[in-house]
C-alpha cells in the first residue's frame, strides 16, 4: 500500500495561526508525512513543527513559474522536501498546444535547477487540464509527454473524476509519471463545496487505489467545516480498508 500523508492547505486558517498545534494534531491522527504549501513563507515554522511532531515533508506545492526558484529549492532541501509541485496553471494556459508547450517547457527549466539542489519538480491538476482535448486526448496527457523524465505528476484524483474522466484508467495510461495522487472525495463539484471523507462520496476510490497502489497518497480537502474530522475519517477509511 502507498503510505499517506496530507496536504496542509486543508488546515490552513488555524496553520497560519498556530503552525504547532496544527502539526500535532495531525500527528495525534496518525499522519507521519505532510505536503507543505508556501515552502518559503512557511519555512521556519515548518523546520521546528515537523522534527518537533515526528513528520517528513516528502513532497510540497509551491509557485515555481514566475518565481525566485532557486530560493524555493532552497527551502525544500533545507526541509528534506524531495518533490516541489506546481500547484496550479490558469485554464486559459491550457486552451492552446502552443501554452501547453511553453509550460512544460518551463517546468522542465526548473527541473534542471532543482536538480542542483537534490529536489525534483512535479504538477498538480485540477478539472481544466481534463476537460480540454487536443487531438481527441486530455491536456493534461499531451503536456506529459512533453515532461523531461525526471519531471513527476501528483494526479488529483477528485478533479480528474469531476471532469468526466475515469481516473482509475488516466492513472494506468500515465504509468511511472504519477509519484502522487490526492484522495479525495464527494459530490464532485467544481466550486471547492461538498467535500467529504474518503469513501463516502462519488469517487470511485477502491479502482483509483487499485490501479496505482504503491504511490503517496495524500489526503486533502479545499474546504470542510470539521476538518480535522474529516481527516481522521479519511485516515482511518485509507488504513482500516487496507486499500
């Protein structure tokens, strides 16, 4: 089974107030390994939370286009941080094969200064890259194969299926690419509302975790009211079903 871990986006507000509390609570429900956001901006909280708590940070999201990368890459190594993840690419990048090709082609840039810092690149999907098809395939499939090797994929399990797509299949078609995926589950709506604990929503979680069941698995939700519930709900779905 892939080993878990959570992204801290999904606590966000109380993090930004009390970075500590937060880590150990996340701890006390059983997550050993965390995906940081804000690798700069959070980089002293989480240098003392995560030794402090018994955490690792294997991979993060962070701004990578447009930024001082070296900087970023930086921070990651600093923080044992192995995979720094593009979070996010507006819609509109991926409406074009020419866009789609200047991202890969600036993810890739990155890659070769991450590398000089021991850190390899990836990127996270949302909905958009699904949703759009060039020459009858998936954006986000045309911009993999123009991905240096060393360049990963956290496949976001979710957005994938909120746009139509069966991730359980993306997931085999891109093969070795995918390092990550994030769980997560509910109604699939695309407006970041009802969220819910792994398991007990539309995503067909037993054949997404079938077909990749050796890679991180990082819990995360955009928004819930009880979050911390709704971790340990997810936590003990991923562990207690053994899938």
């Amino acid at each position: 089974m892939g080993t878990l871990s959570v992204q801290l986006y999904s606590v966000r507000t109380v993090f930004a107030t009390d970075p500590d509390t937060t880590l150990r609570r996340l701890a006390e429900i059983g997550f050993t390994q965390v995906e940081p956001y804000g690798v700069v901006e959070n980089a002293k909280a989480l240098g003392a939370g995560l030794a402090a708590h018994g955490l690792t940070a294997p991979t993060a999201h962070a701004q990578l286009i447009g930024v001082d990368q070296s900087a970023v890459f930086a921070a990651a190594r600093e923080l044992g941080i192995g995979v720094v993840i593009e979070p996010l690419i507006e819609p509109e990048r991926w409406q074009d094969p020419a866009d789609i090709a200047a991202t890969a082609e600036a993810l890739n840039a990155a890659a070769k200064i991450a590398a000089g810092y021991g850190v390899r690149v990836g990127y996270h999907n949302h909905w958009w890259e699904l949703e759009t098809r060039i020459d009858g395939r998936t954006a986000l499939e045309v911009f993999a194969d123009q991905l240096d090797p060393e360049i990963v994929l956290e496949v976001d399990t979710y957005w994938v299926t909120a746009a139509g797509e069966n991730a359980a299949g993306l997931l085999r078609r891109l093969g070795e690419r995918v390092h990550a995926i994030h769980v997560k589950d509910g109604g699939l709506s695309t407006d970041f509302t009802g969220q819910v604990p792994a398991g007990q929503g539309r995503v067909p979680l037993p054949e997404v975790l079938g077909a990749v069941p050796d890679v991180l698995r990082v819990v995360e939700f955009d928004q819930h009211e009880n979050v911390f519930d709704a971790l340990a709900a997810s936590f003990a779905y991923l562990t207690g079903a053994g899938k």
